[in-house]
C-alpha cells in the first residue's frame, strides 16, 4: 500500500506524534520554517456525545496512521483520492490491532480521522450543514451556531487552544492570509465565500475567537426571499425594476441582517453584456453574468507595507472602464470614490452600509467621507448624496431571527441643507402569534410615481412599474 511502512503494527502510545499539515492546505508563514502541527481533535456532535474510550482508540489509531503514512506523497494526491486512501490506512489498522468496533463508530472514526488530516477538523460536520448561517467558536471548548434565526451551543470541542489557531492558520493561508500573535486579527474566506473573522491572543483573552458567516450551497433569489416572507411579491417587483433600471442602490442594515444576501439578488438582473467590477474586503459576492471582475483589498505585510486599501480598489477599478461597481460594505473614505463613479457615468453601481434606518445611512456616508478628510462644505457632501444615490433598501433582522427588508426608499433631492426622502414601501409590524413569530405587513406608503420613472420609462419598464405600484396600493401585506 502507499505509504505504508512496517512499523504500523508496533505499539502505539495513546497521545499521537504531531503530524505536519500536507501541502494540500498548508500554512505559509515568512518568519518560520517549522511545519504547522495538527493534533486528532476531539470533535463532539451536539447529537450523540461520545464516550472517553473512543477518543483513546482514535488517539492510537491516528497515531499509527502518522507511522504508516508518508505526507509528501498524500499531499500531491487531490482530496478525494487522499481521503480514500487515508480510510484504507486507518481499516487495515484496525484489523491489525483487532479493534472491536461497531460498523458506526468504525464510520464515524474513519470520518474524524480524515478530517483531522485533510479538513478543518471538528468544524466539517458544521461547513457542511447547509441550514446553518453562521459557526461561532469562542475558545476550544465552547461553538455556537445560528440556525433559523437563533442561536444554539453544540458539543463539538478541540482539543485545546493550540489544535484551535492550527485550524484558523489553515483557513486563512488559502486565501494568503495570516494570524499569529504578531498579526492577530484576520479577515479571509473560504473556497465557497463564506467570510472568516480570526481574533486570536493576546487580543483574545480565552483562547482564539473564530467566527464563520456561512453561504448556502444553492444561492437565495429574489423570488425565494418572497416566498420566506423578506419582503412582497409587489416589493420584490420593484427591486427587480430598480436593478434593471440602472438604479444606484445602497443597501442598509445591521450586521447579519442579510445586506450581502440582497445584493447578490439584486445583481440577478444585471444584463450579461454589462462589465461589472466587484470591490470586497473578504471576496463574498457571487456573480452569474459572464463578464465580471473580482477585486479583493490586502492587509499590510510584516514589515507593515503592501496594504490595498478599499479606497484603492474602488479608484482603480474607474480605470478599468466599468459599466457597474459593486463595493461589498462601505465603511471608509473609499464612499467618495463610489459617489463620484455613481455620479459620472457609472449608472447602477451598488454597495451595503450598516446602518439602522436609510436617514441614518446617508450621515454614515456623510461622516465616512468627513473623516477621510476631505475638506468639503457639508452642503457639497449632501448635494453628492443626493445626486449619486436613487434608492435606499433598508433590511433588518427582528427579535425571533427573521430577516425582512422593512423600507424601500428613494431620495427626491436637497432642500436648502436637508436631504429629502420619500418611502415608496415600508414594513409594518402588528405583533405575534401563538409560537413567538413576529407578525407584519410590506404596505405601500400611496406614492404614485416614483422619482426615479423617467429611467423606467427610458429602459420600458414603466407599465411593470405601474403594475407593481397599483397591485401593492390593492393588497397592502405581504
């Protein structure tokens, strides 16, 4: 067998030799030379707790893997082959040292063990649970998961603080990132974009804090957000309209309140012959038109230089010909750049914000650009404002998890030093029923004609607009 050398059958101790992460996900650190070492988690599904013995047999049996198998070759092999080969390994031990087990725990065993070595160890049983939103691991001993809205503690455990960083290092290092004690804050992603946050000591006083937002396999649209209720099918109407419009949309929320989620709907309806750019911190957008160009902002080195900054990015990408920007959170100066692109030609351009209401999402924007320190008369930010942005999309997540979009608003313009606005559609909440579920209603506000009708009628969509107006004024709820 491959690998295989002659000391599988000796005796084993209980407490494994470290094992050297294979290349497959290795960890690239400038300042060492040392392999990252990964030791057998102890994984716990909140589901059936395990018993002591089982983790003994799995320590003795990892430990003979390590001595039966060679590394650097499972390293050149791609996943599947690897994971095949490693549950070949681990059967023949099994049948060497005359291990009873039962056909599960012989399962369950193989599945830890090849997720030890070539996964993310305790967490894959959570990465690959489509329902679950977000993965939060405060320390070794203690995981959260979000699932419809709530949060719940599992079983699932590391070993200790040190299996834990290991883990993180080898999520982080896919993307070129890194997280030590010298650099202890990271933002990275995985393969399917879903975002990571690292904070790890001495920042973090119990031990590294990893924090997961999960994407689902099978990506949300508008149409099923109606159907969960996020908003009306007359609602979801008008967003359809306003991507297809050119409209520049910003969407505001809190944080989980499904910003990024919305904006991925609102890019559906994007024409394939348009060439759009992306600006993101951490790459989470997922396009389906042909002809999309992905940015991603990098953190300083170790020496303290090489950063791209978002602002970078955004300024960039004008000298990339675009015909949509899309920057997946403003949060800094770079709000300047997207305002100027939103204003000078780049039609349909989008971007999120946290911020609670859309009023408060235009002084965020305002203070954004006051702090990058831009010497500008207040009158001039908000005539920017003004100018650049069509509509607002406010999203929020209520006391029972639901997630609803709660206003579509628009801005009509500047009156003396005011920016006004006007709700084209809001949502009303009426109270809730017997199992705790908020109860509400998407209503129209009676706007007859939106401000931004001219440009529905330029593009031909001014009949469907009327339709979704006069169809939401009839039915009032969602």
């Amino acid at each position: 067998m491959f690998g295989k050398r002659t000391s599988t059958a000796e005796t084993v101790p209980a407490r494994p030799t470290p094992v050297a992460v294979p290349a497959l996900r290795g960890v690239s650190d400038s300042r060492k030379t040392v392999p990252t070492i990964i030791e057998p988690a102890v994984a716990q599904p909140a589901e059936a707790p395990r018993s002591e013995e089982y983790y003994v047999t799995k320590s003795m049996i990892f430990g003979a893997l390590i001595e039966a198998i060679d590394l650097s070759q499972l390293a050149r092999l791609d996943a599947e082959s690897a994971r095949e080969e490693i549950r070949d390994i681990v059967n023949e031990i099994v049948a060497i040292k005359n291990i009873v087990m039962s056909i599960s725990e012989q399962e369950d065993l193989l599945e830890d063990i090849c997720n030890d070595v070539l996964g993310y160890g305790p967490l894959e049983p959570l990465l690959a649970r489509d329902e679950i939103a977000d993965i939060m691991v405060n320390g070794a001993m203690q995981t959260y998961i979000e699932v419809g809205g709530k949060l719940q503690i599992t079983n699932i455990r590391f070993r200790d603080n040190a299996q834990l960083m290991n883990i993180c290092q080898r999520m982080v290092s896919q993307v070129g990132r890194r997280v030590d004690e010298a650099s202890p804050i990271c933002d990275a992603r995985l393969t399917d974009g879903s975002r990571i946050n690292v904070i790890a000591p001495p920042l973090a006083i119990d031990g590294p804090v990893l924090t997961i937002r999960k994407f689902r396999r099978d990506k949300l649209t508008l149409d099923q957000l109606i159907k969960l209720g996020c908003t009306s099918p007359e609602g979801g109407e008008l967003l359809k309209i306003v991507g297809r419009v050119r409209c520049n949309v910003l969407i505001s929320g809190g944080t989980g309140s499904g910003k990024t989620t919305l904006l991925n709907c609102l890019t559906q309806f994007i024409d394939a012959d348009e060439r759009v750019i992306t600006c993101e911190d951490a790459a989470e957008l997922q396009l389906q038109q042909p002809h999309v160009v992905r940015l991603e902002t990098r953190p300083p080195n170790l020496e303290g230089t090489g950063a791209v900054t978002m602002r970078d990015l955004v300024r960039n990408c004008l000298r990339m010909r675009p015909e949509r920007i899309i920057v997946g959170e403003v949060r800094g100066p770079e709000a300047f750049d997207l305002l100027q692109a939103m204003n000078t030609g780049h039609d349909g351009s989008m971007g999120t914000v946290h911020a609670n209401s859309p009023r408060e999402a235009l002084s965020r924007l305002e203070s954004m650009i006051t702090m990058g320190g831009f010497q500008l008369p207040i009158k001039t930010i908000r005539e920017m404002l003004a100018s650049s942005i069509d509509v607002i999309v406010q999203t929020a997540r209520l006391r029972d998890g639901s997630r609803r979009i709660t206003q579509i608003t628009e801005i009509m313009g500047l009156e003396g030093d005011v920016i006004t606005t006007q709700d084209i559609m809001v949502y009303e909440i009426l109270g809730e029923d017997a199992s705790g579920r908020v109860r509400g209603r998407h209503r129209s506000t009676g706007v007859g004609k939106p401000r931004f009708w001219e440009r529905a009628r330029y593009f031909g969509e001014e009949e469907r607009l009327a339709r979704a107006i006069d169809s939401a004024e009839l039915k009032g709820d969602a």
